[in-house]
C-alpha cells in the first residue's frame, strides 16, 4: 500500500473495519479478535505500520480516557470496598499463578512478570458486550463481574506503565522500582490535585458549552497531554489518558463528554487491534508451546475459582457464583496492550494465547446457564428432608 494515497488506504481500512463489526455482529463474536486475525493475514501487505501505530495510539489513549471518565474517586473507593476480596484473589490466582507457572518453565523474573500481566485481565469489551447480547445484565451476577472488571481497568495501567519501564532496557533493580513507583504516585497524586482544585470548578464552563465544535478538542487535548506527561516520565500513555479521564469527572460531565468522545474512539480504536494482528509474525515459530497451553488451561480454571468463591464473598448463590465464574474467561483488549510492549517472540505467543482464550472464553460464556445449572443440581444443591 505504499504508492496508494493515504485516503484511499484509510478509506478501504475503514470499510473493511465496518464488514468485520458487521459480520462479527450477525455471528455474535467478538469484532476484537476478527481485527487482529485480519492484521495477522494481511501483516505482510502493510508497509506503513509507523502511520498505522499512531493511529493505533490514538485509539488506545481514547479507550483509557473514556475509562477514567467512568470512575470518580468516590465511585473508585466505593468499588474498591465492596469487591476487593475477589480482586485480591483475581491477582493471586491469575496473575500471582501465572507468573510461578512461568518460572517454573524456566523463564527469568521480568518475562514471568509480562506473562502474568497478559494472563490477569478478563476482557472488558468482550465479557460486557456478551452480557448484553445474551440479555444477563439484569441477572445478578452482572453487578460482580462488572465490579471485578472494572477492578481490573485501575491495575492494567500501572502494570503497563511498568512493564514498558522494564522493557526500556533499564536495568531492573530498587532504585528503578522505586523511582518508576514515585512517578506513577506523582502522576495519580497531581491528577487528583488538578480534578479536584481545577476542574471541578468548571462544571458550569462544560456545562454552558457543551454542544459547541470545541469541546470534543477540549476533551481530547487533556486526554493527549496527560498522556503525554506519562511518557515525558517514561510510563505509560494509557495510564496518563485513564487519569486524565479522572481528572475530568470532577466537572461533574462525565457522562455528556463521553458521547462527544465515544465516535472519535469507536474510529481508531479498531486501528490498535489490527495493528497488533500485523505485529505477529510467525516465522520464527511459537515459543513454548506446552507452557501457552498449561496456561489457556489455568486461565479458565483461575477466573472460575475467582468467580465462584469472590462472588459468594459477594453475597452470590453457589448457582449465581458459578455462573460468574464461566463468564470470565475471555481475554482481550488489556492482554494485547500489555503484549504490544514485549519482544517480538512473545508477541507472538501473546497473539496465540489471547485468541485461544477470547474463544474459549466466548464458549464458556455462552454455557455458563446450563453448566452453571448442572454443576449445582449435581454437586451444591440439597435434596429435601424426606417426609415423615
């Protein structure tokens, strides 16, 4: 596509995108797997991948924004509160697991540290859209796997933010620890410090202004140079476009700046996906075939374990828990960003593992009401008294 004019190859990526959404619709899977099995057939056809990864950037940050403008700080303690027993279990058991799965297959500290973050977060855009498509929001474990995910969403920024330090090439030792965790801490501490004493005094500017052309530009100028600050200090973009979204609660618009921002997302976040497929190359092999399968295995079980016994910690039915407990299966979005920082090698093991669990876990979720039902009438459930 080198000597075609960028509307043009903009324009066909753009329509291509809108067969794929199309067609993943009708078939109820998720579009994010279609977008980057496509990058990964059409990888050796795409030579501009530099115009393609900024635009693939600029979707992420949108995505991490519009996550940040979901959680207040109030509305972050409250989570926190109520579901931190299973998040704690969530990070042990899948991130915790993981990681001593990988050393145990031999590989150093930080690649374990990386294979425990790809294999922690559930997919928040797969597991919300199948509770939607199968008509389960208004069921009641919908409350507890939206808690966990969302959970999830305020860990995945620091251990990008992290892992993107390690894989600078700086040397891993306390003084590095400890400085990546005073700039992660200043960078959060100043976005509630300029929520809190700056924009929260805008409501009424927001408000008043709301429908005109430049408040999108408003949105989004905070969005990129929060961002930005987080690269200037060597972390993570997506943890500076979740704090910028933070920032922006505090006008007390969240919801109204959100649909200005939700179309410009929903244009370049299918960018990042296939961008990501188009990274994969599989020239040189899958690494560690036998440890990616102990680990697909293990991230069902761990999320199942998590679901059943964090959701009954919760105040879920043995029934309700297990059915939890299949629904959080798929991985997706958060483990293709976190792999998007790694090796080549691992890319492509990353690649392989997300697909495998975004399936498997799409299939378990459509089974979880009858083998949620089975394993209770068969295990959980009591037979009556007999009658006298």
């Amino acid at each position: 596509m080198e000597h075609w004019p960028v509307l043009l190859s903009g324009g066909l990526m753009l329509f291509m995108f809108f067969v794929i959404g199309f067609v993943s619709q009708k078939l109820k899977l998720p579009s994010v797997l279609a977008y980057i099995l496509i990058g990964i057939f059409l990888s050796g056809f795409i030579t501009d991948k530099e115009t393609l990864h900024s635009i693939a950037e600029i979707g992420i940050v949108l995505l991490f924004f519009l996550l940040g403008l979901d959680f207040p700080l109030h509305k972050m303690m409250g989570i926190a509160k109520k579901v931190w027993p299973a998040g704690l279990m969530d990070v042990v058991l899948n991130l915790g697991v993981a990681f001593l799965i990988a050393l145990l297959f031999g590989l150093d500290l930080i690649t374990a540290l990386f294979i425990g973050a790809v294999v922690f977060a559930t997919s928040s855009s797969i597991t919300a859209k199948m509770l939607e498509e199968t008509k389960r929001l208004a069921n009641p474990e919908a409350e507890f796997i939206l808690a966990l995910l969302i959970l999830e969403d305020l860990i995945a920024p620091i251990l990008v933010s992290f892992l993107v330090g390690v894989y600078s090439g700086t040397e891993v030792n306390i003084e590095f620890i400890s400085m990546l965790l005073f700039k992660i801490i200043l960078l959060g501490v100043g976005a509630i410090i300029i929520g809190y004493y700056g924009f929260r005094k805008l409501g009424e500017f927001v408000e008043q202004y709301l429908e005109r052309d430049f408040m999108p530009i408003f949105a989004v100028a905070i969005a990129f140079g929060y961002a930005g600050l987080a690269l200037y200090f060597g972390l993570s973009e997506v943890l500076g476009a979740f704090l910028a979204g933070v920032m922006l609660t505090e006008t007390g618009k969240a919801k109204d700046l959100e649909h200005l921002i939700l179309p410009a997302r929903d244009l370049t976040l299918p960018f990042f996906f296939f961008w990501f497929g188009t990274s994969i190359s599989f020239g040189e092999g899958v690494p560690m075939v036998a440890l990616l399968l102990v680990l697909v295995v293990w991230s069902l079980a761990g999320k199942l374990i998590v679901g059943y016994f964090g959701g009954r910690q919760y105040g879920l039915s043995p029934r309700v828990a297990l059915r939890a407990g299949f629904s959080l299966g798929a991985r997706g979005e958060f483990s293709a960003i976190i792999a998007a920082v790694a090796p080549p090698p691992w890319k492509i093991f990353s690649g392989i593992y997300i697909l495998a669990t975004a399936f498997l876990g799409v299939y378990w979720f459509n089974k979880a009401p009858s083998w949620s039902k089975f394993l209770y009438q068969k295990y959980f459930k009591r037979d009556p008294l007999p009658k006298p």
